[in-house]
C-alpha cells in the first residue's frame, strides 16, 4: 500500500512539473511574438461592453484575419450613459487585462492610465497637431520668410460627444510670431458650441533683416558699406526692422557690429546737425551782418534752432535757410 501510494504521490509530481513547463512555455511563446497591442491614453467605447479593439491597436508582424478576430473580443463593461468617462490606473488596467485575455495580457503595451468615454469619438495629440496646422496654415501662408510651428501646448486628447461633432481652432489676440494662444470648440452638427479647451503653440518666422555690419555710432548716417543682411528669428525681434533700402537717415543710438537695425532708431538726417559749423546772417531793416557760429541743434529746413556766435559766445535762435546758412531777421 505505501509502495503504490509513493508512485501515484511521484505521478502527481511529474503531471504538476509538466503543466508548469507547459505554462512556461505557452507564455515564453506569447512574450516572444513578433507583435503588440499598444493602449492609448484615451478610448471610446460604443457598446455596452468595451472591445479589445476599441482601446488597442495591433504594432507589428500581426495577420489583419487575426487582428480582426482578437478586436471584437468583451472586455469589461463600459459606462452606462453617453458622454460618460471613466478613468483607469494603469495597475488597475493590467489586472483587468490579465482577467479578460489571460495569457495575451502580457503582449499588451499600457500607459500610466486610460480614459474611456462611453459614445462620440476622441482625438488624441497627434491628431490635434495636425488640427492646429490646417487651421493655421492659410494664415501663415500670407506671411514672409520661412515659418513653422513647434512646441505645441494642447490637450492630451479631447473628447467628442458625437461622431459628427468638429474641432474648430482660433487664434486668440494677434497673429504673429512667438507664442501663439489658442482656442480648440467642439462644434456639433447643429453648429453649436458644446466645450472648449485652451492651447498654444510657438510659431518661428525666419527673415533676412538688415544689420549692421560694423559698429555704427549715435547719429551716424547710414551707409550701404555699413548693412548687411542676417537671417534671424522674428519671434525674437523687439520691433519693426529697418526696410534696408532708405539710407537718408541715420541712427539716434549706437548700434553693435551684428544687431538689427529698428526703424524706431532711425531718424531722417536733418540739414544742419548739431556741431556743424554755420553762417549766422543777421538781417536788419537796413543793414546785414554775418559771423561765423556752432550749430547746438538739430533741424531740418524752416526750422528755428539754437547756435552759439563763436565771436560773442551768445547763444540765439536762428531759422535754418540752407544746409550751411542760419538766420536771425
């Protein structure tokens, strides 16, 4: 009796060691396949039920018969009302997966978490992206230069509460390069407004701008020898630049070898500039006098400023008549 209970007692060891192998090797089969089911961030569930294919997609070497098959399996139930959401741990997730797919759990791909909306459609960052640039793209097509757009702040996904809602983007201010704020509505088919959601993006407009090429002084004129032309961002441009071609003028500060040349600090070159050395004609009823004087002003033609006598070292207001002459009548 003790002999046969030691046999049955060693067959039981080896049927058990068997299905532990058996389960080793159905699983080391599963890890290696030469596919995945990716889970997003974000899902719509249509039915009572949520499916497999409803929050995975197949990455990899995986027959579409097979997929087809795998992604109309039930999972766990999906919320009750449409529009409803629920929300997913990841940990939560892969318990829930292990429960329902058993051994094909483990090709599973899952994120920190998963948000399920029962009915409507989602659209993910991606997606969005892609949005935002169509939208966008006729505007910047008015622009100069070359113009991207980079470091885009949206949401995660949005969610739709009908399949035949739209997403309808905005900027909101004005229209220029750098830091683009911006509006995401749900539009449904009636054309109302059913949420909005807030975003941005940063759009770069590359232009050829004048420079200076060398140093330029306070109140220099400027010269074509002078400019020259940089390719630089307009996104961190602090204003207007100079059109490149007026060279009647000149700058009222002193600009770096490199820098951009503002419009804002140019001025017209006036006729007579402060330091020029004038003729001061005193015009009396009957008589006419002249000397020699500093100009302690700018002006242009017509234009009252201050000389110094640079005989008598008094200070008058004279009338600019012409780039070398000043009267005082």
């Amino acid at each position: 009796m003790r002999s046969q209970y030691r046999r049955l007692k060693t067959l039981f060891a080896v049927f058990a060691c068997l299905a532990v192998l058996a389960a080793g090797v159905a699983l080391a089969a599963t890890v290696q396949a030469s596919w995945r089911l990716a889970l997003g961030s974000a899902a719509v569930a249509q039915g009572p039920r949520v499916t497999l294919g409803e929050i995975a997609r197949p990455v990899g070497d995986l027959p579409q018969q097979q997929w087809a098959s795998l992604a109309v399996i039930e999972l766990w139930q999906a919320p009750e009302e449409t529009g409803k959401q629920q929300t997913i741990t990841s940990d939560k997730l892969a318990e829930m997966l292990r429960y329902y797919l058993g051994d094909l759990a483990e090709l599973c791909v899952i994120g920190d978490h998963l948000v399920i909306q029962r009915g409507g459609r989602v659209i993910e960052g991606p997606d969005l992206e892609r949005l935002v640039v169509e939208a966008l793209t006729g505007r910047i097509s008015s622009l100069g230069g070359e113009v991207n757009l980079r470091d885009f702040r949206l949401p995660r996904q949005i969610f739709l509460s009908d399949v035949q809602s739209s997403v309808e983007v905005s900027v909101a201010g004005s229209f220029k390069p750098g830091r683009l704020s911006l509006h995401l509505t749900e539009i449904d088919a009636g054309s109302n407004v059913q949420r909005r959601y807030t975003g941005g993006v940063f759009m770069d407009q590359w232009l050829n701008v004048p420079c200076a090429d060398r140093p330029i002084n306070a109140r220099e004129r400027l010269t074509p020898d002078a400019v020259g032309f940089k390719r630089k961002n307009a996104a961190y441009l602090r204003g207007e630049p100079w059109d490149g071609r007026s060279f009647g003028q000149r700058v009222q500060r002193a600009v770096g070898g490199g820098e951009v040349l503002y419009q804002d600090n140019l001025e017209d070159v006036p006729l007579i500039s402060r330091g020029d050395l004038v003729t001061l004609v005193f015009l009396g009823r009957y008589v006419r006098l002249t000397a020699s004087a500093k100009a302690l002003e700018d002006g242009k033609l017509g234009q009252r400023i201050m000389v110094e006598n640079l005989s008598s070292k008094r200070e008058i207001a004279a009338e600019i008549s012409d780039a070398r002459t000043v009267l005082v009548r």
